[in-house]
C-alpha cells in the first residue's frame, strides 16, 4: 500500500507538488481560525460542562461527570425558556410569507423603487441595541406609540405588552419579524429576478391565473432561498439573547420572555455557574444541529431548481 502512494508521487510532476503545497497553505488560515474559535471552545465549554467550574475555583477539582446535564433535565426554567423560544420561532414562517409579499411587490418598475427597497433594508443595517430600546418605548402600556394608537382607535387601553406573560411573546414576535423582514425580501427579490420570464409568458398563453402562477411557479423556483431562510432563522432562532436583554427586566414577569440563550447567561454569569451554563450550551448545540440536519435531509422533497 505505502509502495503504491509512494510510487503515485514520484509520478506527480513537480507543478502538480507546487499546486498540492499552494492548495494547503490557503486553506490553513481558515483552518487554523476553526481550530482556535470553533473546535477549542467546543472542547473546552463539553470539558466546563462537566464540571462545577465558577470561572475562578479549579475546573478539574471540581469533576462532577454528567450530573449537570441530569438537573437540566429537570430544571423547570430552562425547559420554560427553551418553550418560550419554540414560540418566538412561529415568526420564522410568518417573516418569510410577509417577505415573499413584499419581494413579489418589489419586483416591478416602478418609480422610487429602490428608496422602497433601502427603507425595508435599514432595520437589519441598524444597531439591534438601539432598535430594542425603541421597540421597547413603542410597546410600553403608559406612553408606547402603539398603545396611544389602539385607545384613539377603539378608545380602550391596549395591553400591557412587555409585562403581561402572554403578550410579551406577541410583542417580541413583531420585533424580530419586523427586524428580519428586510434581509428575507432582499432575498427573495434577487431569487424572483433569477426566473426566466419565458416561464409565466407559456403560463399565461396555456390559461394560467395569477395566483396559479404563483403557486405553481414562484414558490417553487424561490424555495431555494426559502430553505436557506428557514435554516438561518431556526439557528437565529434559538440564539435569541438581546432582544431579550433590552426589551424586558430579568427575563419577563415568572421568566415569560427568557430564551435558552438568556437563562444560559443568567446562570453562567450572573449566577456564577460556568459548569452548568456550559451544558446548556453543549445542549443547546446538540438541538441546532439536530434540527438542521433535520432540514438538510427533508429539502430534496420540497427544494426545487431551476433546470
């Protein structure tokens, strides 16, 4: 075996050696990048989680196996925040339809066109700090904008948008589709543009309706740039921590607001439990890549391209 591999090289000319050695040197930087700030940080936040590490005392003094991984399982606040997440997700599908409304919108000539498309793309370009702390003025229950709007329409106060466990979801589900929206049209224009038009000009001739152009037509040729949507926001999804932060104090009235993401900082750094907020994010880790190797594995039945 070591006599063929040996006898393979001697066969490579000395451009194709060169080529080999060239290919290896640009790809170390990255790799080495992925070593430093990927690999060694996963490693070492599996090693903390095993751990009762406090970020001052001894790591390895304090070895205490899978243990804080069995009181995550029955820890009623992270399966709370982990629920409050799941639920903040129900706006990945309605970001994407909004979006796909707004890109179909878009995509005609027609005058100030592109001020339109840069003053739906501003939110993503803006601090996410800044647009919380506005968000959180428009949704507060005495002087918020939005409130002020629904008492001199129906004459009744609106709800205590930030204070009330129910609504609060509601109010943070607005916030990130309207802070999202922009990317998600930006998208789906540049894949509407890429359909040839030849393909709704033979609809149209064979007695296709708009609708049916776009169901049949539309959907599936930007289901590509759906798929990616899909996958970011899930993984954006279960990263949520700001929003949090900002909008709301300590995560919510009974932790209605807090995410996984919040309640692991609450734990491993104003509660000073490093071990146990390194397995939830080993955990949470493990649940991202599930859920995409989940998608990843269903696009072939639904992810259409144009031939």
């Amino acid at each position: 075996m070591f006599g063929r591999r040996k006898e393979a090289r001697k066969k490579m000319t000395a451009a194709t050696l060169k080529e080999q050695r060239y290919g290896r040197l640009f790809i170390a930087p990255p790799f080495i990048g992925f070593l430093i700030f990927m690999a060694f940080p996963i490693g070492f936040a599996f090693v903390a989680s095993l751990t009762t590490w406090t970020g001052t005392n001894n790591m390895l003094d304090n070895f205490v196996g899978f243990q804080n991984y069995i009181d995550l399982f029955h820890d009623a606040k992270f399966w709370k925040s982990l629920l409050n997440t799941v639920i903040y997700m129900l706006g990945i599908p309605i970001g994407m339809v909004l979006s796909l409304i707004c890109a179909v919108g878009m995509n005609r000539k027609i005058p100030g066109i592109k001020v339109l498309r840069t003053m739906y793309y501003v939110p993503v370009v803006s601090s996410m700090v800044a647009v919380a702390i506005l968000w959180a003025w428009v949704f507060n229950y005495d002087y918020g904008l939005l409130n002020i709007i629904i008492k001199a329409i129906s004459g009744k106060h609106g709800p205590n948008w930030l204070g009330d466990e129910g609504w609060v979801k509601v109010a943070m589900i607005i916030f990130m589709v309207w802070k999202g929206l922009g990317t998600s049209i930006i998208l789906y224009l540049s894949g509407l543009q890429s359909i040839p038009g030849s393909y709704y000009e033979a609809a149209k001739i064979d007695g296709g309706s708009g609708f049916q152009l776009f169901r049949h037509i539309t959907i599936p040729l930007v289901s590509p740039v759906t798929f990616y949507l899909l996958i970011m926001g899930l993984i954006g999804g279960f990263q949520v921590f700001v929003e949090v932060v900002v909008m709301v104090s300590k995560g919510g009235t009974n932790y209605s607001a807090a995410t996984v993401v919040y309640y692991l900082y609450d734990k491993a750094f104003e509660g000073r439990q490093m071990g146990y907020g390194s397995a939830i994010a080993m955990l949470l880790c493990l649940l991202i890549f599930i859920v995409t190797a989940i998608n990843f594995n269903g696009q072939e039945k639904w992810v259409k391209t144009i031939d």
